[in-house]
C-alpha cells in the first residue's frame, strides 16, 4: 500500500511547480551560494529533489557536480525534462531518502522544502533520513535544509495559514504529544483529477533537531528562520515561521 506522499507526488509536477510554495529558488540559492563561498567545484546532493528547481537553477549558474535524488518517478521526469531545457547536465536518480548510499562522497547535502524529511509516517524513519545524510557527507561537509516548525502550530492557525498559501485544506489538528499535523485537502493533478489525501507530517522543535545532528557527529548546528526566498543568516527563528531553516558543518 502506497502512503500519501506517495500517491500525491504521481501525475502531479507541473502544477506542483505552480505552487506559491516554490517561487522562492533564486533566492534561496543566492543563500547556498553564500553558505559555500561560491565554491563551483564542490559536489551537491539535492534530497528529495523533486522537479529539480535548486539543483537546475544551481547548474545554471556554473556548479557542475549535482546530483539529485527522489523517490517520485513524475517528479524526476519532468526534472529531466526542466534540466534538458535549461541545457544543464545533472544526475537524477530514484533513491528512497531513508536508505540511499553512494560511493563518492558529497561536500554539500540540500534537503529543501520538506525533500523527504519531516513526510514519513515515523520518527526513526525521519532520522534513518539524516544518517544517510551524514555517511555521503565530507567531513567539514555542509548540510542545509529546512523542515517545519513546531513553535508555528503552537501560537498559530495552520490551517487558516495553508489556506491562505493556496492550499485546500478541509481540515487539519495537531497532536501536541508527537508534534504531528493530520490534515485533510484535496489536490489537483496534471490531468486535472482532484483527489482528496489525508497527510501526516512531523512538527521539529529547534532542539529536537539540533539533538539529532549532534549525535550524528555534527559539529555545528545554526537554526534559523525561515522565509520563502528571503533566507537569511541574520533572520531568527520564531513561532510565526512556519519552517525553519538549518544549516549544520559535519
């Protein structure tokens, strides 16, 4: 049986690229330029990479070792066809984030707009996500992604805030003993089908995060807040953003 992330992300790119969500690429990559000194030499991973949208707009601009990962057919194929357009060489394979290796290693490892993390079903599984991150990773490699907030739903209305987004939520509750959102929307798909899914995603609190990248031999942990396309060193973390932004140095 598929689970709902699954079933969401077939027959649904195109319109996933419409989302308001991922209007915020070209500044989020001047922020990853910034983090690794415009070093176009180093070797990305992009984790749940879906369309493609940071690793192509990253090739764009002269980095020419990338390789992205999903575990979405559709998403990875119009990926292809976006980088094809954008004549740039990347690699995109199928990998289920939760148990992927490499023979090489990465200098920098991207996990962006909830590439995988914070989706799964449990919480080992989520941190079977960050240890595969860690094995491809250099050391003095980077990390950066960014994964929701658990401060958001505590002083504030996640469904009314989806709803604003564009999102069509008919319902959403959130369970204060494991930090996850249940929430009930329907979603257009490329063929224009509506369905409806009923997901169920994990909330982070800064030290919950900050606890498992230190265990996994990260020497250093930043956690800030997070805008989308407005990423930013000086910007603090708090309850109103609904994602936090991490930016960890194995």
């Amino acid at each position: 049986m598929k689970q709902w992330y699954e079933e969401l992300f077939t027959n649904y790119s195109r319109n996933y690229d419409e989302e308001s969500f991922t209007k915020g690429t070209l500044g989020e990559c001047d922020f990853i330029e910034r983090e690794i000194g415009f070093n176009k030499s180093l070797k990305l991973l992009d984790v749940g990479c879906g369309t493609g949208r940071h690793s192509i707009e990253l090739a764009k601009r002269g980095y020419s070792n990338i390789t992205g990962i999903d575990l979405s057919t559709d998403q990875l194929n119009r990926a292809r066809e976006k980088a094809k357009e954008a004549n740039v060489d990347i690699t995109l394979l199928q990998a289920d984030a939760r148990n992927f290796s490499f023979d090489d290693q990465f200098d920098v490892v991207l996990m962006i707009c909830e590439g995988a993390f914070s989706l799964m079903e449990t919480d080992e599984m989520n941190f079977q996500i960050l240890q595969c991150i860690e094995r491809v990773l250099t050391s003095g490699g980077k990390l950066i992604f960014t994964c929701l907030n658990a401060l958001f739903p505590l002083f504030n209305n996640t469904k009314e805030f989806l709803n604003k987004e564009g999102l069509k939520l008919e319902d959403s509750s959130f369970d204060l003993l494991t930090f996850r959102d249940i929430q009930t929307f329907e979603n257009k798909h490329d063929d224009g089908s509506v369905k409806k899914y009923t997901s169920n995603e994990r909330f982070y609190a800064p030290s919950e995060i900050t606890w498992m990248l230190k265990s996994l031999n990260f020497s250093s942990v930043d956690i800030l807040g997070c805008d989308i396309g407005r990423w930013d060193r000086n910007k603090k973390l708090t309850p109103n953003h609904f994602e936090m932004l991490v930016v960890a140095t194995k």
